[in-house]
C-alpha cells in the first residue's frame, strides 16, 4: 500500500510541475455544409505569451474560407476558421506540428451533419491521423471504451479515493459491497450530468472530490486511534454519497468529449463500462501489492494504513486548498 501511495504521489507531482505538457490539446472540426468545416483548435497555455508550440495542418486539398480568429479563454488558446475540402475528410491526413516533441496529445472531434460523430488521439508517437469514413456503431464502442478505461487511470484523484476505500475496509466481503455503492453511485450522476439532466459547475466538484479523500483518510487515522466515525461503520454509505460527487467529475471529462448524436446510449454505457474496467483493474493491482506486502514484508498495521493514510490526506488536503482558490480566482 505504502509503495503505491507513494508512487501516486511522485505520479501527481510530475503531473503537476509539466501541467502545460500533459494538459491535452483538442480540435474539433463541424461540418456546417456539404464539404465546408468549422475548426475549433484549443491549445493549453498561461497568458499570451506562453502556449504549448503545437499547430494544425492539412493537406494542400483543403482550402481556408476564412483567416483564423485568435482568442483566449481560461488557460487556453483558441483559434477558429473554416475550411472547404471537396469530397470532404475521408482520406485527409491531420497532422499537428510539434506534438512529437511535447508530452501531451490531441484530441481530436469530427461532427458530421447527420449527426454522427468521430472522436480520435493524437499522441507524440502518432501525430499524424488520416480521416476514414464516418464512424459505426462498433468503432464508436471501441472509442468510448478506450476513453473511458484512459480516463480513470489517469484520474490520479478518482484512484486515491478508491485506495483510500480498500484501506479502510479490509474485509473482502465489505470491500466489495462498498465498490459497489461507489459504482452504482458515479454511475447514476455521470449518465444524469452526460445528458444533461443535471449541471453543476466543475471546479466546486473537483474541490469536494479532493476533500472526500482527506474526509474517508481522517477516518482511517480515528479508526487506529480506537474511535471508528461513520466511514468504517457504513463504508458502502459513505462510498455511495462521495462516488455521486466523482460521477460527476467523470462527466465533466465525457463532456469535453461530446458525445455522438446518432449513438449516445453506447457511447455513455461503453464509457461508463470503461470506466468501471479500470477501476476493477486498479482494485485488482492494489489487492495483490497488499497480499504481496502482508505476505513477504514485515510491516505492521501503522505502516500499512497509518502512514498511506497521513500520506494521502496531506495530498488531498493540498488539492483541496488548491482547487478552492483556483475557482475563486
């Protein structure tokens, strides 16, 4: 347990001093008539004078109807225009200039008039994609799946209150019906914030997911000192309640993603079940480092809940702080 605190933490450190890399950039292009597309191109970056080096280009058939609008938005560049390529995408290479150099990747948005819709990375490794014909239902399975399984293993937030979870419950049977709760509750708010059911702004989010790991790691401390709260009474309760906050934090990354008009009950279930294969997988690691720990290392139970307990808390406790400024700002 302690390594894998430890290695989260190194994870969101690194995360946190090249934010400007790892941020994603995204491009959307929205078809608005037959072969003629309006270009979204939204590049990270802190004030003017510092964005990532990162730029579009197509092919010498697509032809600009208009000169790009610069502006700034958050800590964001953007820069809209229109395009006109005859016989549309299909066959286009994208390429974005620079990214092979820069630790962070694209994400790339195709909108087509009859609703259907394509969602593509670009990664330093591949920063050239060539456009194939819209989408079906199978590759937008795929797509929505693979964002979902990549969403949750980069939510360095979402893991440490998984982890803090196991730690505090360390009955299996308990174990499972609190992941469960925690599930279920994420769940329901994702589906209900992806279809708009629900708004909530995103930054109070973030600052209360943060708080619900210092919340359930302050529980784990009362517990070893002899006086167990609520958390370890009815983790699955506990779990239930915060995992609606989290849900829509998951929401908030799907929103940025959009989803495909013409598909979106698949595009949501497959990138919920995404979602939920990650976490099983996170879960699944986490167990066998702690029978691997308990097994083969001497470690008393202050070093295995104690100490992550104090290390996470005092991260979360950081987040919060920071998460809370940042949107009064």
């Amino acid at each position: 347990m302690l390594v894998t605190i430890l290695t989260v933490f190194l994870g969101t450190f690194l995360q946190s001093a090249a934010a400007d890399d790892i941020r994603p950039a995204y491009l959307q292009l929205s078809e608005n008539a037959p072969d003629r597309f309006q270009v979204l191109w939204k590049v990270p970056a802190r004030g003017q004078a510092n964005r990532l080096s990162l730029d579009v280009r197509f092919d010498p058939q697509t032809r600009e109807l208009t000169v790009p609008v610069d502006g700034y938005i958050g800590s964001a560049h953007l820069q809209r225009w229109s395009i006109e390529r005859k016989g549309g995408l299909t066959g286009l290479p994208i390429q974005i200039v620079g990214l092979e150099k820069i630790a962070s990747e694209v994400l790339l948005r195709i909108e087509y008039l009859d609703g259907r819709t394509s969602v593509n990375r670009l990664t330093p490794d591949a920063p050239t994609f060539i456009v194939t014909a819209p989408p079906g239902m199978i590759q937008t399975i795929r797509t929505y799946f693979s964002l979902g399984v990549e969403h949750i293993l980069i939510g360095f937030d979402h893991l440490l209150f998984v982890m803090v979870l196991m730690m505090l419950v360390p009955n299996l049977r308990k174990l499972v019906w609190t992941i469960t709760a925690f599930t279920i509750a994420h769940s329901i708010t994702l589906s209900l914030a992806a279809l708009s059911v629900i708004q909530v702004p995103v930054p109070p989010v973030e600052a209360c997911i943060a708080l619900s790991i210092v919340f359930v790691s302050t529980e784990i401390i009362r517990s070893q000192r002899g006086n167990p709260g609520i958390a370890e009474q009815r983790p699955w309760l506990v779990a239930f309640i915060f995992g609606l906050l989290h849900g829509l934090g998951f929401a908030s990354a799907l929103d940025r993603i959009g989803l495909p008009q013409t598909d979106i009950p698949a595009a949501l279930l497959f990138f919920n079940l995404g979602v939920e294969a990650g976490q099983l997988a996170f879960v699944a690691t986490i167990l066998m480092l702690g029978g691997f720990i308990m097994q083969y290392l001497k470690v008393g139970p202050t070093m295995i809940r104690g100490v992550p307990a104090y290390v996470a808390g005092s991260l979360a406790a950081f987040w919060t702080l920071e998460r809370t400024i940042a949107f009064w700002n």
